[in-house]
C-alpha cells in the first residue's frame, strides 16, 4: 500500500523585515530537533528507488529536507522542489501529491502550515496540527494510488513528534 509522510519544516528564524519569509532559515534548536525526528524515522522507514521527496523551494523547508534525506538515505540531489508547496492550501499541496507517478510506493512532503495539518485532517478525516519537524504518516486504502488521493482516502497511521 502507498504512504504519504507530511512533515512540516524545522523550527525557523523569527519574521523580520531583514528577509523575506520565503529565505527565513532554521534555527539551530529546529536543526537539532530534526535530527532527532529523522532519526526516529529512520527507523521505520525503508527508502529504495520508489521513494520520492518533494519539497517546498522556501529556505526552512529544503533545509529540514536536507537534515532528514541524508538519516533517512535519500540522495539529497534526488529532493524535487517547488514553489506549489509553499503558503499552499491543501489543494494545491494534494494536486503536487496528485501529479506523483504511480512507480512511487512513498512519497514524504516537505512544506508548511496550516496546508500540511489541513491537508493531513482532510486526508484522514483526523484533527492533529503539526508542530514543527512533525511527521504524519498516512497509508492509502487498497487501490489507492497518488492520482486518486482526496477526502477520506487515507488513513493516519502514525504521529512523528
């Protein structure tokens, strides 16, 4: 059966008008976390050739992509990017997930809030809020492939926190 893994980026630098929020980078309290739930992941996770991770393009989320590709034994180089993914309502983030090719056994995303809880809750008919570098693994029902992902089509099976 097909996995989505929702994680929310790492703990990031306050707003400023130093920077624009897309360049916000994380802190190194959000680094150290990360570590911590990627490890966790690690753990329960095997990544072969029908993995795919998608990220946001803004700075916290590629940088928790980064963190967590290289414990999980992603290439970082093989992280795809998008701008879709960022400020995006749960549609716009499940139309990225929609688009995924059906070779693709798991998929992890990489984003932000309120899109990724929404998306997660609307998916799984559950109501968690993903704190940060967060981890919510949802299986697919039998027959579901990423093309036919929508409401109540998956199942959340575990909570990373």
């Amino acid at each position: 059966m097909k996995k989505v893994y929702l994680v929310r980026h790492a703990k990031a630098e306050e707003h400023g008008f130093a920077k624009s929020d897309f360049y916000r980078d994380l802190q190194d309290k959000g680094r150290e976390r990360a570590n911590r739930i990627a490890q966790e992941l690690a753990d329960k996770l095997t990544v072969d050739e029908n993995t795919l991770v998608i990220s946001s393009a803004a700075n916290r989320a590629f940088q928790t992509a980064e963190i967590f590709c290289p414990i999980i034994g992603y290439p970082i180089q093989d992280i795809q990017t998008t701008e879709k993914i960022y400020e995006a309502h749960l549609m716009e983030i499940l139309q990225v997930i929609n688009d995924v090719d059906d070779q693709y056994d798991q998929v992890l995303v990489f984003g932000h809030n309120p899109g990724l809880s929404n998306l997660c809750n609307y998916l799984s008919h559950s109501e968690v809020e993903l704190a940060t570098s967060n981890v919510a693994v949802l299986q697919l029902e039998e027959g579901i492939n990423f093309s036919m992902l929508a409401g109540g089509t998956a199942s959340l099976i575990e909570f990373l926190k």
